[in-house]
C-alpha cells in the first residue's frame, strides 16, 4: 500500500496604515504534485512471476490545503489593499500490474483513490476618508492522474479480480468558517450580511473571496473566486489475460468531485460605491473504466465494467453597495463538460479484446450533475445601478 497525507496549512496577513496614502498585499501560493505508486513491473532481466494466497494493491492520496491571505489597509487620505490566496494539486496516484505474471490462490484487488481537499479563504478591508479601494482573488485548480490498471499481463486467481480507480468528494467537513480556519472577527463582518445565504462546504474544492471597502469619497472593491477540476480518473485492463476461475471480475472507475464557492464583496461610500462579485467553476474531467486491446478475460462469475460520475457545484456570489451612487454587479459561471466512458474495444482488426465463460457482462456509464449557482446583489443611493 501506498498513502500520502501531504497537508498544508497557510496563512498570510497584512495591515497598512497611514495618515496620507496606504497600501497592501497579502499573496499566497501553495502547490503539492506527489507521485503515489503501488506496483508490480517487470524488471530488466524479464516479467515479474508472483505466487500468492491473495494479492493486493492500494494506492490513496489524501492531501489538503488550508490557505488563508487576509490584508487589511486603512488611511485618512487613500486606501488601497488585495488578498491573493492560489492553490494546485496535481498528483498521479496509481495502482498497476504491468509486465508481470501473477498466480494467486484468492482474490486479486488494484485500488487507486483521490481523496483530496483544497480549503481556500481571501478576504480585504479597506477604509479611507477620500478614496478606498480593495480587491480579493481565490484560484484553485485540482488536476490529478488516478488509475487502477492491468497491462500487458497475465493474472490468474481462483478469487474475484477487481480494479478501482475514484476520486471522492469529503462527504462531511466542519461549517464553512471554521473549514479554512480564519479569523472569527473578520468573517463575521462578510458573514452578517449574507442573510443566512451559504454554499455546501463539502467539496473537494471549498473557496471563500471577500471583500470589504468603505469611504467618505469613493468605495470600490472587487470579489472573485476561480476553481477548476480538471482530473483523469481510469481503470482498465490493456492487452492483458485476467481469469477468475471461481469469481468476478470488475473494472470500476468513479468520480463525485465537488465544488463549493463563494464570492461576497461590499462597498460603502458616502460618495461614489462600486463594487463586483464573481465566480468562475469549471470541471473538465475524464472518468474512463475498460477491456481494451487484446485482452481476454474470463470468469467464474459476471464480468462487470462501469465508470459513474455525479460532479456537483455549489456557488454563490454576492454584492451590496451604498452610497450616493453605488454601482454593483454578481456574476456566477458554472460549467461541466466531463466524459463518461465505460467499453470493451479492440485496438485493430488483430487487436481484438475478448470476454469468455462468463455469467452476465455488464458495461455501464452514469453521469449526474448538481449545479447550484446564485447571484445576489443590491445597491442603495441616490443614484443606483
């Protein structure tokens, strides 16, 4: 077996202050890219040849980043302030057979699984008697490789061969706040405002951009949160001879990545208060599960290959400005163009993969999408739009 636990926990703050100009910038970057491997190769002096009772390989990634850049500026004259936090995973987390031989008395089991977690939190306040600007930005990207494979083998077992490859959401996590871990007093300040508007924080990306900005003068601010999904989740068998003499043999892949994001900025100026909010999600992943080239499997009992997919986005993005003329926009962008694919296909007329002495086969693929997006906005003053 082979497990990764890579956890990253950041945080970066930064006060400006002044009686004539300020300005900050709170900037954080965080990346894990872990290659995770469990395995059976052939080595330079030929195929590897394993005899045993059963055989088993796992590999499981389970990496977090917790980001949190949070700045604050304030001036009697002109404020100016951003919070940057930018978070990637890309791991390659595998369980393979390849070159190999394999002779095993129970059952056979490849397991590759994702698990991970991106927590992200950029929040800016910013105050000034003329002129108060701020701008928070969250990017979070997950792109990992997870494959359960068989390939140019032979495996023979008198038990069930099962191959699994998966990326999961976290199916329960602390409430949004306490999640990414910050600052209980400036939460609250964005929190209050929402009127109980909230997002589902267990994903697999959970992101949280504010923004604050207030001014005798002019107000602006800006809210922006970007995540993307973009992983390859595969489990397949390649020109390859599996027999299950006395069980089943499946091929399995699966993903439910989520993602769960949330933009809130607010301005407020006696004057002129302009203020944007916007999230931007996308998910592009490949979820693939397959009998492929020339491979011949066969079974004491059924033979089953799917790939199921239930990719879910959760956003929400909110803007309120005030002032004498307040000027205010909520944009939410969710897309999901993910592909599903579950077969048994030869690679050429001669490359022809077979299922024989078997009870039923079955192939299937399953996508259900959950989007969830809401734009929230309001602008009091004299003169609003």
């Amino acid at each position: 077996a082979a497990i990764s636990e890579a956890d990253i926990l950041s945080f970066v703050g930064g006060v400006a202050g002044s009686g004539l100009v300020a300005a900050q910038l709170s900037l954080t970057i965080n990346e894990i890219e872990n290659t995770i491997r469990a395995s059976i190769v052939d080595d330079d002096a030929g195929a590897s040849m394993v005899t045993a009772g059963s055989l088993s390989l796992s590999a499981t990634d389970a990496s977090t980043i917790d980001s949190v850049a949070m700045g604050l500026s304030a001036s009697g004259f002109a404020a100016g302030g951003a919070a940057v936090s930018k978070n990637l995973i890309a791991n390659e987390v595998s369980a393979t057979i390849s070159g190999s031989a394999a002779t095993v008395s129970g059952a056979v089991s490849l397991d590759a699984k994702s698990l991970d977690i991106i927590r992200s939190y950029a929040i800016g306040v910013a105050g000034a008697g003329l002129g108060a600007a701020n701008a928070s930005l969250t990017l979070n990207d997950i792109g990992n490789t997870v494959r359960a494979s068989i390939v140019e083998s032979t495996i023979a077992a008198a038990g069930e061969i099962s191959l699994s490859a998966s990326e999961t959401a976290p199916s329960v996590v602390p409430d949004f706040n306490s999640a990414i871990a910050a600052p209980a007093g400036m939460v609250s300040r964005l929190t209050s405002s929402l009127n109980g508007n909230e997002v589902n924080p267990n994903a697999s990306i959970v992101s949280f951009a504010g923004s604050i900005t207030g001014s005798l003068g002019a107000a602006l601010g800006a809210a922006v949160a970007d995540n993307s999904i973009h992983s390859t989740v595969t489990a397949e068998i390649v020109d390859s001879t599996a027999t299950s003499t006395g069980g089943s043999v499946t091929v399995s892949a699966a993903s439910d990545a989520a993602i769960a994001s949330l933009a809130a900025g607010f301005g407020v100026s006696a004057g002129l208060a302009v203020n944007a909010s916007a999230v931007n999600n996308t998910m592009v992943s490949s979820i693939q599960a397959g009998i492929v080239g020339a491979s011949t499997i066969s079974a004491g009992g059924d033979v089953t290959v799917s790939a199921s997919d239930t990719a879910s986005i959760d956003a929400l993005a909110f803007s309120l400005s005030g002032g004498y003329a307040a000027v205010g926009g909520a944009v939410v962008l969710n897309s999901i163009a993910n592909m599903t694919l579950a077969h048994v296909s030869g690679t050429s007329p001669s490359q022809v993969a077979a299922v024989t002495n078997v009870g039923t086969l079955g192939i299937t693929a399953v996508s259900s999408y959950t989007i969830s997006g809401t734009s929230l906005g309001a602008n009091l003053g004299g003169v609003a739009a």
